[in-house]
C-alpha cells in the first residue's frame, strides 16, 4: 500500500510540474505573440522594381512594383510634370500607369505646369505574370491622349543594415542606384543628447582593400541637419551612379552617423555596413 501512494504522489507531482511548465509557456507566447508573429509571418518579396522618367521636364521618381507570393504590388511614387500645349493649369486629368499595353493604374490629377504629385496607391496587381511595356500615358477631361512616353524598369535589390538600436531601411541598390533608406532608432536618450546628425554613405574603393581604413572609402553622398527631422522619419534620397566607377551593387557599402551638439566638438560616430538581403526581400 505505501509503494502505491507513494506512486501516486510521484504521479500527482509530476502532473502539477507538468502544468506549471505548460502555463509558463504559455504565457510566454501571449506575451511575446507580437514578435513572433512578426519573425514568422513576414512578406517575402521576390522582385523588386523601380519605374522611372526622366523626359524633358517631366520626371518619374521612387514608383516601386514589387513580388510577393501572390501578386504583384505597387508602392509610391513622385511625379513631376511638364508643359503640355493643350492644357492649362487646373484641368483635370487623368495620369495612368500603363503595364503590358493594357493593365493600367489610374491616378486623377489637376494638371499644373510644372507640378509635383505624389502618387499614392498600395493597390494589389492581380492577373499579372511579368511586367514589361511601361508608359506612363496623360489623358484630358475628354480621353484625349496628351502625353505619352516608355518608363525604364528597373531591377534592385534589398539591402539591410542595422546595430541593436539603429536601422537603415528602406534601402536599395541596382547597377547605378541607390534608395538610401530612412534611419531609425529605440534610442530616444541618445537622440535627444545629441541634436545634429549626419549621415555619410561610402563605398570601399575596391573590395581588396582593408575595410577599417577610412582612406580607402568614396563618400558619395552627405545627409545633415537636425536629428529630429532626420531620425525616425520615413524621408529619403536617391542616389545615382556613375558605372564608369564599376557597378555599385556589387561594391561594399556603408554609411557613417556621426551625432553631435550644438557648438561643440563632441560628437558619437559609429559605422552600419549594408548587406544583402538573402532568399527573397523581406517587406
């Protein structure tokens, strides 16, 4: 009989054990869904495009396509307009992206010479395989084509680059461009001691060369001003290169942040690198 209950209160112990470890995991998954969540059902986006214009005064900035999945997609983007003789300032129009001569994404504008709109839509390109034959087409009030001209399509590829409390993103790169990203950061106290940013992309001059020599570095491209509006705002440049300087995609890039105060020579510099992002672009 006492080898029974002692069975039993070996059983009994277990089980309490086990339920406490279930509980405790419990919890952990509720508290931490959130994260999880996010590391494991992440987007992955295959492919990755830009269109641009640049046609007389007219131009086409940032209009990113882009792969899931499922679909392709359509981000933002900045256009410019130019003089068109058969319009004045304030007609409507209608602006329209047009893929493989008949898919098309219609934005209505008022026309202004001259006039910067952003073109705005995260619209969901279903039925599409492949994308090729861009234009960018203008039609009056009355369906009239008034302006129509091929957009480049061009292919980039995801970059990466991040510390524990600092991340570049947003950035990409083909050939002879580069999306520099926006910066962001969790830490607000350094943020706040420190007023004045800039940011100093570079690349390493050739890839044999040591990579902790300053000297060996091509600054391309400063960014300066207060933190605050630089920081943690979804704001950023473009950068177009040169390929006589060898292609910019396969070169080591980074950028340097160094953080200052007003009248002061103090300052806290630091270095991201920027990597590729492997096995598809995570959006």
């Amino acid at each position: 009989m006492n080898v029974v209950r002692n069975m039993d209160q070996k059983h009994k112990s277990n089980l309490i054990i086990t339920c406490l470890c279930l509980i405790i995991v419990f919890v952990s998954l509720l508290t931490m869904y959130d994260n999880f969540s996010f590391h494991t059902y992440s987007t992955k986006t295959y492919y990755d495009y830009f269109l641009t214009l640049n046609h007389q005064s007219f131009s086409l900035q940032d209009y990113e396509l882009y792969k899931d999945q499922s679909n392709y997609h359509c981000g933002d983007g900045n256009l410019v307009l130019g003089k068109i003789d058969s319009l004045v300032d304030g007609q409507n129009i209608d602006v329209i992206i047009q893929m493989n001569k008949k898919y098309q994404i219609h934005y209505p504008l008022q026309y202004l010479n001259g006039g910067s709109y952003a073109l705005e839509n995260k619209k969901d390109l279903s039925n599409l395989n492949e994308i090729n034959h861009v234009q960018l087409i203008i039609k009056d009030e009355k369906q009239k084509t008034v302006y129509k001209h091929a957009l480049k399509l061009k292919q980039v590829e995801k970059l990466t680059c991040s510390s524990k409390t600092f991340k570049v993103e947003n950035a990409c790169v083909s050939d002879d461009f580069m999306r520099l990203g926006y910066l962001t950061s969790t830490d607000h106290a350094l943020l706040k001691k420190y007023p004045n940013i800039s940011l100093e992309y570079r690349y390493l001059k050739s890839n044999k060369l040591n990579d902790k020599n300053d000297k060996n570095y091509v600054v391309f491209k400063k960014i300066n001003g207060k933190t605050k509006k630089i920081v943690n705002k979804k704001i950023y440049q473009v950068y177009n290169h040169d390929l006589d300087q060898g292609s910019l995609k396969k070169k080591k890039l980074s950028v340097v942040i160094i953080l200052s105060k007003d009248h002061s020579k103090k300052s806290y510099v630091f270095k991201l690198n920027f990597t590729k992002e492997n096995g598809g672009f995570n959006e």
